[in-house]
C-alpha cells in the first residue's frame, strides 16, 4: 500500500479523510476493488460526458458493445476524479439513471494503464449503484471546479485527466451527450481575431469565374465573399475512421457574381464555425474545388435574386492544401467591395396557409408555448446510432388568432435551444411549410435553420427588416400580464394529430404509424432511451377504463399524488439501489424508491385499474427535508386521510371506473401486463412565470453534461390546471398481452395541444373522446369540479366498448429512470381503418 503521497494535487493537505484519494491508494496493489458497504460512501456525479467508441483488440465493428462511451466525473466534497465508465454501465445513462447532479455509490473499481503510452491511466468503474435523486454531497461544496483533480502517483503529468478530452486517448474530443449535433467543449472558439490583418482585395477573383476553372491547372486567387446561409453541424465519426475531428458544415456564400456553397472540413470547424455567422464576410485563399454533392438539402433561394453556381463547390480543408481563413470584423467591410445583403422571406401567421407544402420561410413571433426537450432516433439503421432532439414551439405575431406551430429540431446553437421559453421574441430561419388536410399547417427545421432569441437579436442582418420592425411594434401594444395568462412550458405534445381514417398500406409505410404486435410494445418500451419518443399503434380491445381526479394541492403547493412513482426521500438518508446495478434496468433508484415503485413490466396480476389496488399511503407525493418531519408528518396525515376518502368515493362509485364483462376471466389468462400507463408529473405541463423561469427550463431541457446549481423543487410548479385523467388497460387481440395507457383529453380551449386540433362535434362518449382528443365543447371559463363532473358522465358511456375491436395510437417517451410515458394519442374503430394490399 502506497503512502498518502502516492497522490498529487493542485493543493497542499487536506484535512478531512478522502475516499477518492483512499480508493486510489488501495487500487495500487489489487487488479481490481470491491468495496463493501461498510467500506463505500457516496459520491456526486459532476460531469458526464461521451464520444465515439473504439473496439478492443479483436473485436469487430459489428460486436460492439456500444456505439459510445462515457467519462464520469465525481467527487467525495475533497477530490474531484475522472473515471471511465465500464461499458456493461452504459444503459444506466442511455436512460437518465446516471446522471449528474446525483449520488452513487461504487461497488468496484480498477486502474487500467494504457499499455501504449508512458505515464497515462485511469480509473473504471465496473459496479455501482444510484442513490436518491437528490445528491446529499453537492451541497457542501461551495465551488466545485476549486476542488483539485486527484492523479496518481507519477502520472501528474497526465494532462488528460485535467483536460476537456476524453480518457481513452484514440480520441480527441466530445460529443454532446444527447445528439451529435451541438458543438461540445473548450475547443470550439467564438469571436472575431483581433486586430484584423491588412488584407489585399486587388487580386481577389469573382464566384462566377470559379465553374470555369474547375478540372483545369490553375492557382485560385483569394475569394472575398459574404455568409448568407449556414447549415447545422454535421458529424460523420465511425468505428475505424481514422480522423480525429469528423465534422462538416455547410455554407452558402455570395459576391456580386451570384452564389456557391462552401464546406469547412474537420478540425477547421471547432476553430472556425462559431465564428462563421450569417451576415460576416469572409477572405479565402488556399481553398480547393471539387463537384458538388448533389444528395444533400439546400436552402430556398429564389428571394435573394442571385445567380447560383451549383455544379462545384468551395472545400476549406485543414491540409493539403491548409486553407487561410480571415473572418472580416464587420468594422473593417467597405461598401465598395459591392457584397449583396443577406435577404430574407419574412412570412406572417395569417399569410402561412397560401404558402405551398415544402416551401420554405422565415418567422418572427413572441413565444406563448415551449415543449419539452425530446430525441427520435434516427432511420439511418447503422452504427453509430444517432438521435435527433428537437421541441414543439408555438408563437404569435398579432397577424391571426392562431400561432406558429414549429417543430424546431436542435440547429447546433445549444446555448440559444436550451434557453428558448415564452415570453421571448424568436426569429426562425429557413423553415419547412408543412400543410396538414384536416388540421392547421405547421413549420419543421430544415438543416439550414437557425434560431435567435431575445439577447441574441443585436447586430443580426434581419433587424431592419420591415417586417421584424412592424412585429416589435406591435408586441409594444401588448401588456405582459395578459400574455403570461395564456403561456404554458413543458408536458407531453404531439404535432399533428392523427387523420380520420387510419391507413395501412402494405406497398408504401413510409408517413404511417407502424402497427406492432402487442409483444413487439413491450420490446419498445425496454429499448427506449431518455427523453426518447415513439408513436406506435396496436390493435384490441380496451378491457377496464378509470377516470382519476386531479391531485390536490396543498397551500404550500405539495401535491397529493394517485402516482406511487414518485417519492422524494431524505437526501442524507440515500442508500445504494443494488449490488448488480450493470444488470438492473431500475438499479438507478434508491432502495426505497425500488420498494414503493410497482414493476414495470409483472405476469398476469390484478388490474392497476382497479381503486384498491395501489395502498393509499404509496400515493402521497410531497418534499421531505430534516428541518420539517414533524409538520410534515401532520400534513401527511391529512393528505393520507383526504386520499383514503377519495379511494372510497372511487369504490363507492361505479360512474368513476368500469370495466368489460369479461376482463375478470382474461385477466387470469393473459402472460403478461405492462403497467407503464401511469401518468406522470413530467406529462403535464406548467404555467410560465416569471420567478420561475430558470426551474422550469432546467426541467424542459434534459438532463445537462456538467452539474449546475440546484433548482426548485417541481412539485412547487405552477401546473396547467386539468380535472383529472383516465387510466385504460388495452387488451392485445389475440389476448396475451394487456398493456395500461392513460388518457389525456383536452378540456380547455387555451391547453396548447388544442391548436390545430380539429373540434367536430360529438356526442361526447367515451369512444367518440377517445377517437376525438377533446371534450366537446372545449372550455375557456370552466372550473375544475365541473369538469370532473362531465369526464364522469363520460366514463358512463364507457360500456358501449364492450367487445368492440379497435385500434390504438399510442405515444410513448422514456422520462428518466423506469418511467415511461405511454399516453392513448387516438382510438380508431375497425371501421375507421383503411388497409390498402399492393402486389
């Protein structure tokens, strides 16, 4: 056993015991540690972060175990240490149970050298378990990046371990930890150098000179061009690619000659794409040509009214040649250069249903609704597997009653993404019309979108548009109380609601909601990742329908709970999970937390949806802290109480549940029950203020790379007012398979998901709300016990489902942890089902 010194830091002694630094001692003389319980503390996740993995020595591509892998940091309060992440540990972060912020506790860990470089290694973590959800060590650090980085003996000229760069050293950089498409880390540079260089526009040559010289000898002169397009970020890393920065990104550029696209290749992208924004003007030389690559999007030019030179493009490589980049400060350009304005194509909301599908638009609007972050995997079936983020916004102009529905998918500007909240004003470049028969148009992302909100505006080339100026007249007219009234953050929203007629067609399924089998559900939902989204359909039959009350609300905004999900322990109380973390899908959770959380997945039981099923104490949802158990402990009596009076009211009366007439007999018959359909706290969402607007983005966004501050507690949210929910359990049709879903409907004409809802009218039974999506009519004025008084007269009508075969769209979204959002989107009768067979 090494002596204390075997361990170097920044600082001198430190007077409290270390784990950390005792951990690494004891890693000197053993291959690997176990610790026992008695022997292991808790820990705080500080960072976590990914990139691209690489195959061990005689392991194929294709046996890979995961695309990617993870460093961790944690700290003990004294030490700070960067670990690699034993990969049999990935799927603890693929669904949000690792994650910083938070407590573990590790049960076994090695020192792994790295055999092929002097003086590097690091720590693995091969076990561990998560604690509760709130860390009991952070709080006692008043900064964390003073903490010193713990090294071994040796090895404090390790540089990597107090570096932004990954552990394992074939690779240089990170990735975002929920896409591939944001810039991550120190490396990528903003800003303009300073001072600018005297540059030499004698010789500079034109764009439309450029076609001609292609495929001939020629030495290029410089370009002096200007941005007026900008793609997102694009990373092609794979397993065997030998590039140490595999990134591109597109550009449009323009002279007075006309337009070319340009590319910027590999590492010139970290030092140069932050820099290159629309609107600067750039000075070029050592640039190459090439053909260019037809199968990529392009933006919609026509507005800017200037040739375009499509056949070859401009590729600024890091060698062979070196290309010299000068990013011309915007003091420094001269009109006499004669480069054209950046254009653009303002559209207002009342103009938007004349534009055709596909054309593109830019928009200006003041923010009333922002969704939560989500992820949809990418189609492109091959390793390395990608995932998408993107949110729903809706915005306003004043041009018409309705707003903006956009579909804004991440644009490599994660600080402008993640900051997006009601109340801003957003500019949105280069959209998609998406018109939609039956429903109101909405805009997606194009590769070329970028988004500004406000304090990002200043000195963007759009702000003497006049039309960007006659929008910041009229928000002048608006009071901001009025606004607040109608916003809204968060929940579960899908855009667009599903058509009529549910259409399977057997020679083209692309567009369409995949019918699976009741068996292929379950695989889905133990395949999801965090924050990942799925719209899937199966059909059956439903079986048992409960109608549950909103939870009430304390004064001091606790919230009684019908969940049993959600419990928040004593955070100095945590304790491990598990021992075998690696294998346990919920291994993530405290001890406590496992003992009150029903199982996912469970044979053949007795109905969820039965009243009684659940223990009324299970159901109580509130904040625990030390300094108030024992008025805690009163309150929760009287929330245990006022729950108990509930459950009797929901068995006393038969209007709250039903169920068929013989799912008492195929309950007992049926291999499995998936219980996921719960609803959750994070399904629904929360009013917009003011005070708390830096909690409720944190709580929209996902779970951040690095740990920041502490944010209120969500259970004190200002939620969207809602009477309750329903509970259904979906029978599968060969009746094997049960599956619970809840039901959502909208009652209120200012819930978000009302937009480009259509609003016929029906009879307001339960099959008609469930194929319908809403209450008819939708409410502006009425209070919540009326309403739960009309979704009980409508589960009255609940046995006209007897038997009857229908088709369910179900939208499904892994929240963290083991909970997973599966919500009923829309019930089709067989009737309603149209199956087109192509030979």
């Amino acid at each position: 056993m090494e002596s204390s010194s075997s361990c170097s830091s920044m600082v001198a002694d430190l007077p409290q015991e270390s784990f950390l630094q005792r951990t690494l001692e004891r890693l000197s003389s053993t291959q690997s540690l176990e610790l026992t319980a008695e022997e292991a503390v808790p820990v705080a996740v500080v960072a976590l972060q990914r990139y691209l993995s690489e195959p061990t020595d005689g392991q194929h591509h294709e046996q890979q175990l995961d695309s990617y892998s993870y460093d961790v940091t944690i700290t003990d309060g004294l030490w700070r240490a960067k670990c690699v992440l034993h990969p049999s540990l990935n799927q603890l972060v693929h669904r949000n149970t690792l994650r910083t912020g938070t407590d573990i506790i590790v049960r076994q860990c090695s020192f792994v050298y790295n055999e092929r470089r002097l003086g590097h290694g690091y720590i693995c973590i091969e076990k561990l378990g998560c604690s509760a959800e709130t860390s009991s060590v952070l709080p006692r650090i008043n900064n964390i990046n003073s903490l010193p980085i713990l090294v071994k003996h040796g090895m404090e000229r390790n540089v990597v371990l107090q570096s932004d760069v990954p552990l394992q050293v074939s690779r240089k950089h990170y990735l975002s930890l929920w896409n591939n498409d944001d810039p991550e880390g120190d490396m990528w540079t903003t800003g303009y150098a300073s001072p600018d260089p005297v540059l030499d526009v004698s010789k500079v040559t034109l764009l439309s000179t450029l076609e001609s010289s292609f495929r001939v000898s020629w030495k290029p002169l410089p370009l002096l061009v200007k941005i007026i397009h900008k793609s997102r970020l694009r990373y092609y890393g794979k397993f065997g690619l030998r590039i140490d920065y595999p990134y591109q990104a597109y550009f449009e550029v323009a002279d007075q000659s006309g337009t070319m696209s340009l590319v910027l290749w590999n590492e010139l992208c970290p030092e140069y794409y932050q820099r290159m924004n629309v609107g600067a003007v750039l000075y070029l030389q050592n640039y190459t040509l090439k053909q260019s690559y037809s199968n990529r999007s392009r933006p919609q030019m026509d507005h800017h009214r200037m040739k375009s030179f499509t056949s070859v493009e401009i590729c600024l490589n890091p060698r062979n040649p070196a290309a010299a980049i000068t990013v011309v400060s915007q003091k420094s350009v001269l009109p006499q250069w004669g480069l054209p304005e950046v254009s653009y194509q303002f559209t207002t909301r009342s103009e938007l249903e004349k534009l055709s599908n596909g054309s593109a638009c830019d928009i200006i609007g003041l923010v009333t609704f922002v969704g939560r972050i989500e992820r949809v995997k990418s189609k492109v079936n091959k390793a390395p597997e990608k995932y998408w983020t993107y949110r729903w916004v809706h915005a306003v102009d004043g041009t018409s009653d309705h707003p903006f529905i956009l579909e804004l998918f991440s644009s490599s500007q994660p600080e402008i993404f993640n900051q997006i909240c009601p109340m801003t004003y957003l500019v949105s470049t280069q959209m998609r019309v998406c018109q939609v028969e039956g429903s109101l148009p909405y805009l997606t992302s194009s590769c070329e979108t970028e988004i500004f909100i406000t304090g990002y505006h200043k000195g963007q080339p759009y702000v003497n548009d006049p039309r960007v100026k006659s929008f910041i007249q009229w928000t002048k007219t608006l009071k901001d109380n009025t606004v607040l009234q109608k916003t809204a953050i968060g929940g579960h929203y899908c855009y667009p609601p599903p058509p009529q007629i549910f259409a399977q067609s057997a020679a083209d399924a692309s567009g369409q909601v995949p019918l699976v089998a009741a068996s292929d559900l379950k695989r889905e939902l133990e395949s999801l990742q965090y924050r990942e989204h799925k719209k899937l359909a199966i059909q059956g039959q439903i079986t048992a329908v409960r109608f549950t009350k909103n939870p009430k609300t304390t004064e001091e905004g606790r919230e009684v709970s019908n969940e049993p999900e959600h419990t928040h322990n004593d955070p100095s109380a945590a304790q491990p999970a598990t021992e075998d973390c690696p294998i346990s899908p919920s291994s993530g959770e405290s001890q406590a937390n496992t003992r009150k959380r029903r199982p996912l997945f469970s044979k053949a039981t007795p109905s969820s949806l039965n009243c009684a099923s659940t223990p009324a104490k299970r159901r109580l949802d509130y904040k625990n802290s030390k300094e108030n158990e024992e008025q805690e402990d009163e309150e929760s009596d009287s929330a245990y109480e006022e729950v108990q009076c509930e459950q009797q009211e929901c068995q006393d009366s038969p209007a709250l549940s039903w169920k068929s007439s013989s799912w008492s007999k195929q309950r007992e018959q049926i291999s499995e029950h998936l219980h996921q359909g719960g609803l959750h706290p994070d399904s629904l969402s929360h009013r917009f203020t003011s005070d708390e607007k830096s909690a409720l983005m944190q709580w929209s966004n996902l779970q951040p790379t690095r740990w920041t501050s502490q944010i209120a507690a969500r259970d004190a949210l200002p939620r969207v007012p809602y009477p309750g929910h329903y509970q259904l359990t979906i029978l599968g049709i060969n009746k094997q398979i049960a599956v619970d879903a809840a039901f959502l409907p909208v009652v209120r004409s200012d819930d978000p998901r009302a937009v480009g809802l259509s609003q016929d009218p029906h009879d307001n039974s339960m099959l008609s709300c469930l194929s319908s999506g809403f209450l008819c009519p939708l409410s502006s004025t009425a209070t919540d016990r009326q309403l739960t008084l009309r979704e009980s007269e409508i589960l009255a009508t609940a046995q006209d489902l007897e038997d009857t075969h229908v088709v369910c769209v179900l939208d499904l979204c892994q929240l963290g942890g083991d909970k997973v959002e599966v919500l009923i989107n829309k019930v089709y009768r067989v009737t309603d089902v149209n199956t087109i067979i192509s030979c």
